[in-house]
C-alpha cells in the first residue's frame, strides 16, 4: 500500500502523554490538537485579498499539558531541545528556535492580559514538517488552543487565528497571510474552508463525495519559506499594487495589468499576471467543485501549477515532476487535476482523483517521482478533518473529540 495511513489522534495524544510524564514526571490534565492544511487552489494570493480553498488535514500536532507550579513554561517534543520559557515577562524569541511558534502565541495570550500559568507540555506531529503542510500554523493554533484550556478563558476562533498568524510574523519573521492558521483552526470534517481574504471571512464548503480522493505527495525536498523567498514574493505584489494604484487586488483587472506591463516591469509584471488570474481560477474552481463539474476543475489546477512555475516562480523542478507525473496519468487513469500546494520551493503537490484509483495512482506517483529523482516521496490521502480543539481535559469525556 503507497497511500500511508494517518496515526489516529488517540494514538498521538498516548505518545504526547508518554512523553511528557518521561521528561517532566507527570500526568497530562489537557490535550489540545490541531491540524496542518492542504490548499486545493489559491496560492500567494491570500495576502492579496484573494480566494483560497484549503481544508484541514487529518494529520495534527498534538500537546499534552499540565499545569507546574512555576514562572515558567517548560516545552518538550521528539523534533528538538527541551525549551524553557519564563513568563513573569512579556515572552520574547529565543532558543531553541523551534519553540518560537508557542512563545510567540503565549505573547499574544499575554498581550491581552492572559496570565499563562506555568506549565509542562509535550508535543508530537504527524504533520510532515516543511513539507508545504502548515505544520507550523498547526503547532501555533494548538498551544493557542492549549492555552484557552490553561486560562480558561475561549478566544472567537478568527481572533485565535489572527493571534496565530501574528506569532509566525513577529516570532518567526515569515509575513504569512491567513490560510493556514485558518484552515487549522476553523476546519471541519468534509468541509473545505473557503476563505475570502478580503472579508476575512471563510465559508466552510461541503466536500463529501466518496468518489473523490484528495492525494498529498509530499517530494521530501525540503521547504523553508523563512530564508526570504517567500517575503520577496509577498514585497513583489506588494510594488505590483502601488504601481498599479489600487487599494486592493479585488478591484484589479487582467486588463489594468496587461495596459502597465512595461511599467510594473519584470518580474513584478509576472507576479501581478499570477495574482489576478488566481483570484479567478479560485472563484471559477468553487463554483465547479460546487457543480460537479470536474471537467472544469481539472485544467484550473493545471493552470494554476504553470502560473506558480512561471510567473510566480515558487516552485521547483521535483514539484513539477510530481505535477507532470499526474499529468502521464491523466483523466483516463482517474486523475483530475494536480498542482503544487502551499508556499512552495519544495514541498508537497495536490492531486484530485477518483476514489478507486487512488492507491493505483499513488503507486505510480512513488515509483516514477523515484525513478526520476532519486527521492522516495511520501504520499497520503486525506479527507477534510476537524479544525483545533481540546481532545482531553477537565470536562470531555474520555475520548470525545479524539475521534
Ligand atoms: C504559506 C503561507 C500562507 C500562504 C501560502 C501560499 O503557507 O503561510 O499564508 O501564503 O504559503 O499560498
């Protein structure tokens, strides 16, 4: 079997526990999850004003807790060193690195005149890491959620997210819109999260055709967006709007770019083409998934792949085997349409496809990504998961939530 199972919550909550009564000495009295995303189409456009369409993936970060008595919050986990975090101050970054993400959303707890109690917590994944899957949003809005259980106090789930997205800007320098944090915290089992950036709102949208598989082909070529690609694309839109003079990429047609090409110059010209025709194939792509029209859908993701490529250019060439790997196996093999999803410059692809040929597909994504690259992929089906939350504590009963 190519299609890896995913590790049940229960399964990661037991290791999350196990590690944190053999690193602390004690018993957990909080769990909190919450998921890392795949984007279906609608990428580098969410700090554009656009449209995306994640989902929450069954695959999440995991913290078990307890409170500790101290001034101070002591983070464990299998990926690095024990961080140790005084609270009497306002939280600042530091080392290791890692633990950035939770210091940065305990700041934010902080900043609103939260205390946050000492603590001992533990973390375990099963969101591959800088694979394009946000593992990072989902380490950000579980110690949020976390830390609503240790305050006991509940943020609106948008104002976590914002609290979220603030923490990876300031705490680890990425200026990252708003789809991945939420994704992870507004997601739903069988719904995708389509998110006007705009509006800030997100429409949670049925996704529950058993005929449809979602594949995520992880390439193992490692991604970072925090070495400057990703804040250099995000500065290109940002010119591309001021010379275009207007306040938003909303009020921005293919027409206003084509008539200031030569003045928005190269790349900037490029970037621009991405973001407005994006935007576009986003709206149409709701609307085809909301039809059932997968005839439509199908090339809207091929399009969006080669506008990342070229114009956008975040991908990288063993995205783009994995994309044209799809592509060979075509709608005859049961393939709908498959792109690069997330930031991108390694990472994971997206492929849509027909249920019962999806373990036959994945087969041959494995084997031919193998055979051109020399890199054994990772590769998994997921179906929309739910979105953040307490899956043990004072007040759920013993496996609620865990499911
Ligand atoms: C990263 C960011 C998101 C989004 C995507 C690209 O995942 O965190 O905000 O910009 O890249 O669509």
């Amino acid at each position: 079997m190519t299609l890896l199972p995913a590790t049940p919550l229960a399964e990661l909550a037991a290791a999350a526990a196990g590690g944190l009564r053999d690193a602390f000495g004690s018993d957990a009295t909080l769990t909190a999850a919450a998921p890392g995303r795949v984007n279906l189409i609608g990428e580098h456009i969410d700090y554009c004003d656009g449209f995306v369409m994640p989902f929450a993936l069954d695959r999440a970060v995991v913290i078990a807790a307890t409170t500790n008595g101290r001034g101070e919050a002591r983070i464990g986990s299998t990926a690095g060193e024990v961080a140790v975090i005084p609270l009497a101050e306002p939280v600042e970054p530091g080392q290791p690195k890692w633990a950035n993400y939770v210091r940065g959303v305990i700041r934010g707890f902080q900043d609103r005149g939260l205390a946050v109690p000492g603590f001992d917590a533990w973390v375990v994944s099963s969101v591959p890491m800088g694979a394009g899957l946000s593992s990072s949003a989902a380490l950000e809005c579980a110690t949020a959620t976390l830390l609503e259980g240790l305050t006991g106090s509940s943020l609106a789930t948008r104002e976590k997210a914002l609290l979220c997205q603030r923490a990876e800007h300031v705490f680890a320098g990425v200026p990252c819109g708003i789809m991945d944090q939420f994704a992870s915290a507004f997601g739903e089992a069988d719904r995708l999260v389509l998110i006007d950036c705009r509006s800030g709102e997100p429409t949670l949208v049925p996704f529950t055709d058993p005929g449809l598989t979602v594949i995520v082909a992880n390439t193992n070529v490692h991604h970072e967006l925090t070495d400057g690609g990703y804040a250099a694309r995000r500065k290109n839109t940002e010119d591309g709007l001021a010379i275009l003079g207007k306040s938003s990429w909303r009020d921005v047609t293919m027409a206003d770019v084509e008539a200031a090409w030569e003045r928005l110059g190269d790349p900037v010209n490029r970037r621009s083409r991405h973001v407005v025709a994006e935007i576009a194939r986003t709206v149409a792509a709701a609307r085809a998934l909301e039809a059932g029209d997968m005839a439509a859908l199908g090339p809207l993701m091929t399009a969006s792949h080669e506008s990342l490529r070229d114009d956008f250019e975040v991908s990288c060439p063993e995205l783009d085997t994995m994309v044209e790997i799809a592509g060979r196996i075509g709608g005859d093999g049961g393939v709908i349409g498959a792109r690069m999803t997330g930031g991108g410059f390694g990472g994971s692809t997206v492929t849509l496809c027909d249920s019962g040929r999806a373990e036959a597909i994945a087969a041959r994504l494995h084997a031919d990504y193998l055979a051109a690259t020399g890199i054994r992929p990772e590769i998994f089906a997921s179906r929309p998961a739910a979105g953040a939350r307490l899956i043990a504590g004072p007040g759920l009963q013993p496996g609620q939530g865990a499911g």
